[in-house]
C-alpha cells in the first residue's frame, strides 16, 4: 500500500463488524513499533493483547467508552519507564511519551495497511485496566487501541474533519516567519 494513501486513510472507527480479524495481522501490527525512534537504543514499551471478551468488557468500563466492547481485539500499551528514567533523569519522562507516540503511530499506520480499524483510546481509569490486566506498579499504561473490522453501519466512523492547512502551521528559521529565504542568484 502507498504510504500517503495509508497516511491519508487513517481514521478512528468507533463501530466494529463481529467478524474477527487475523490475530497473526495483530501482532504484525505490533511488531511495526519496534522500528520507532526510542531514546538510547532503550525499547520501554510493552504490549498486551487481549482477545478475552470479558476483559474486553472490563477495558470498556474502564475507559466509559462502550464501542471498545464490540471489538475482537484491544491492544493496550504500555511503558517501562525504568531504563529511560536512569538514563536521562528528569528529560526520561519526556522521551518516554514521544517514543510511545512515534510507536503508537507505526502501529496505527500498520493496521491500516491491513485494512483494519482502530481507535486510540486515552480516556479510562488507570488503576482498572492494570487490575483487568495484572499490570505491575511501575508500568504505565499509554493508550488502548481497540481494533477490528469496520461496521458498514452509519455513523460507524468519526467523519473526517478537514485538516489544517500546511500555511497556518509551518514556519521559516523563525517563529511565524511563513516565507522561505529566496535564494540569492549567482552570477555565471
């Protein structure tokens, strides 16, 4: 698949089909993070996927948000901060949500690749989804993705919204400066 058709295609799907996708195209999915940008080398993040409906279920409740029930699967995210924070200090944290981020995103684009759906879920109740998940003290849980096949249902996407244009966000060698430097002519 071409990368601007997957960048461009991504959405966040809140209404899932019953029929249940490859487990194997999960795991690919995960395996895509690996390939993120992690500070000194250090992977922090853990994955748990979770194919147990009355898990699911409890996830769900955990995050009050009732279309992570429908899904076949749900991966949860996680970080191990330990590595990170010895390393780097006070910056560790810092490092640990943009490598998260970087990771989150390869996966998001993989499960698109593949024709799934998704939703990044970052609303829920910490201490319920690592009570759900036997989840230790000391690891942070950054995000669930329930994922499966999109219901053709109605409403079963959150519409796109129209993206920002490149002008009102991009700048040059200066904060709000939006004009490039013209190139100075040589003479021949």
């Amino acid at each position: 698949m071409d990368i601007d058709k997957v960048i461009q295609g991504r959405k966040s799907v809140r209404h899932f089909s019953d029929k249940k996708p490859n487990w194997r195209d999960i795991i690919e999915c995960v395996d895509a993070t690996r390939y993120a940008p992690m500070a000194g080398n250090s992977f922090s993040l853990r994955f748990i996927i979770v194919d147990d409906e009355k898990i699911i279920q409890k996830l769900a409740e955990a995050a009050q948000q009732p279309f992570v029930g429908e899904a076949k699967y749900v991966v949860v995210v996680c970080t191990d901060p330990k590595l990170t924070i010895n390393a780097y200090e006070e910056r560790g944290d810092k490092y640990l949500r943009q490598q998260a981020g970087a990771a989150i995103e390869n996966m998001l684009l993989a499960i698109e690749s593949k024709n799934l759906k998704t939703c990044w879920v970052g609303y829920f109740v910490d201490s319920l989804i690592k009570e759900a998940l036997k989840i230790p003290t000391g690891i942070e849980v950054e995000g669930m993705f329930p994922i499966g096949i999109e219901s053709k249902k109605p409403g079963s996407s959150i519409r796109k919204k129209n993206k920002i244009n490149i002008n009102n966000i991009l700048f040059f060698n200066k904060w709000k400066n939006k004009k490039m430097k013209t190139p100075r002519k040589i003479d021949v």
